[in-house]
C-alpha cells in the first residue's frame, strides 16, 4: 500500500498553522527567532507561510512536547527522528502491552483507498458483533490514535482523516440513535450529560465517542456539538437541568488555554452540575484542575457507577 500522502503545495499561514499544530503565533516567532525554525517564507503581501514538509514537524514537536519534552531539545531533529522518538516514548510509557484490534490495518487500508461505504459497512458489522462499548473502546479509539499518528507524520492527507472522521461519525451516530432507551423508574438514575467542546476545540470525535459510551450506560445525553462559548454552555446547563457537563479537549489546545476555560466554566455552573473532561490535551494529564473529573473512555462507566452511588 502507497501510504504516502497526496503532495499539499499550497503554504499555511501563520492562522492555519496555529489551528493545525496547537502551537500559538507567538510561539511560532519565538522559535523562529532563537531556534532558526520553523523558516517562514513570505506571501506577495509579506506575511509568514509555512511549507507543508514544516507543518509536518511542528505538529511532531507538538507531540513531543505533550509527551514532556522541552521545544530546543528536539526542535534539531528530522522530521523522521521526531517520529521515532514519539514512538519510543510511547511504548516506553505503556504500562501495559496494547492489544489492537486485529483488522485495525484493514480499516486504514479501506480509508487509504478511499473506499469510504465499505469502511461504514466494516465499521457497521464490527459494531453488531462487538457491542457499543468494547466497538468504541477496542476499535474506534486505537483505529483514531492510528489515524491521527498517520496525519500528523504526514502518510494521510487533511481530507483523508477528514473521509475518515466524518465516516466513522456517521456510524457512531446511527449506533446512538439505536440505543435503546432504558427503563430507570427502579431507582437507578439517569443522568443529564450535556456534551460539547468550547469555541477553540474544533475535533469533536472524541466527544462522540463519549456520548456513545454515555448512552449504552442508560444516561441521557444532550450533544451541543462542537465550539460552544462558555456562556452558551452554563445556559444550556440551566436550561437542561444537566447534571453532568462534559468537554472533549485534542492535543491541538493551548494547556493553558483549557486550563482557564475548566476554571472560568466551573465558577460559572451551578454547584448541581459535575464538570467531566476527556481527551488527550495535557492540560488533563500533568496537573488536572481538582474541580475537574477527567475520564478515560475506558473509565466512564466505574465514573458513572460511582457518580449513580453519590445519588442515592
């Protein structure tokens, strides 16, 4: 299988590249001053554009610096020895050894070919056969990581992990909207969860993954979509009656930026309201907020569990 992407020559600007990577423009001319990259060329009007071999990796020292490492110690590297040690990073951190779905390279060859209805129809099987939970948990979130890992080495074009999101969130949607709704009169409650992410976070998979993992757990969900303003969010909370807001957070935010937001959200939700947050934003990973659950996908069921025993 050819796994190299469609050649992008058309430059980022400084925007595209901030949205893309996670990496702030001042951030980006920072580094350009004392580091000597990225190296910007300029557009007829004389602002910064980014080649697409540069974007590359800068989204590889993003990870890297998720990971922990400090932007002048790798910043040198190759885009290859980047990719490399993201890796070794992460298997070195395993605690303990992955077991991936075996047909995972199946799906990513369907979605390399773009042979998008038979992806669906694989995906569809795989979730009758499977189940809600262990489909999102043993699927639909390593074949992510995979994807994700593939785009931002560059082996899979922006509109190849656009077909593959957009197709996957069909088959989520579908699978939510079948969920049986189940009979909780016997004393068992059913939570509000109001789901969504705040203006910046424009990747709204993982939260779909969520409200899936929600609904097969009998909770109610209520799905704002993506890009919601904070205010938008606590008067969505009162008007539903939400007893749980969750937030969705990518590597591509600003840590500090999620960080004031969960602060400036929590003091504005009424006290009933639980703040929930996931994703892989390490914002969540370092030092999370005290007044914040942050969830494993694999872990929302024992969080609903106890937030259900706290209930009664």
């Amino acid at each position: 299988m050819n796994t190299s992407a469609i050649s992008v020559t058309i430059p980022s600007t400084i925007s595209d590249v901030e949205r893309d990577t996670g990496l702030a423009k001042e951030t980006l001319r920072v580094w350009e001053r004392r580091y000597d990259f990225p190296r910007p060329q300029r557009d007829t009007f004389g602002e910064r554009v980014y080649p697409s071999d540069q974007v590359i990796k800068l989204r590889l020292i993003k990870r890297l610096i998720d990971l922990g490492y400090r932007p002048g110690k790798v910043i040198g590297f190759s885009a290859n020895e980047l990719q490399a040690l993201a890796q070794k990073t992460t298997d070195d951190r395993k605690t303990a050894p992955v077991r991936p779905h075996p047909e995972l390279q199946a799906y990513l060859d369907l979605c390399k070919s773009h042979q998008m209805e038979a992806f669906r129809r694989k995906l569809t099987q795989a979730m009758l056969v499977m189940g809600m939970k262990n489909f999102v948990i043993d699927l639909v979130a390593p074949l992510a990581t995979l994807v994700g890992d593939a785009w931002a080495c560059g082996q899979f074009a922006v509109f190849e992990e656009h077909l593959f999101t957009e197709s996957v969130q069909i088959v989520l949607r579908g699978a939510i909207f079948s969920v049986p709704q189940l009979n909780h009169s016997a004393g068992v409650p059913r939570p509000r969860v109001l789901l969504t992410t705040l203006p910046q976070e424009r990747h709204g998979l993982g939260l779909l993954m969520a409200e899936a993992l929600f609904a097969a757990e009998g909770a109610h969900c209520i799905s704002l979509g993506v890009q919601t303003p904070v205010p938008d969010i606590v008067a969505a909370t009162l008007a539903k009656q939400a007893d749980i807001v969750a937030l969705s957070f990518s590597t591509t935010m600003n840590p500090r930026h999620v960080a004031d937001s969960l602060a400036e959200l929590r003091a504005r939700l009424p006290g009933t309201a639980d703040l929930w947050a996931g994703g892989a934003n390490a914002a969540l990973r370092r030092r999370p907020p005290s007044f914040v659950k942050v969830c494993e996908l694999g872990e929302l069921s024992a969080a609903l569990a106890e937030w259900r025993q706290r209930q009664r």
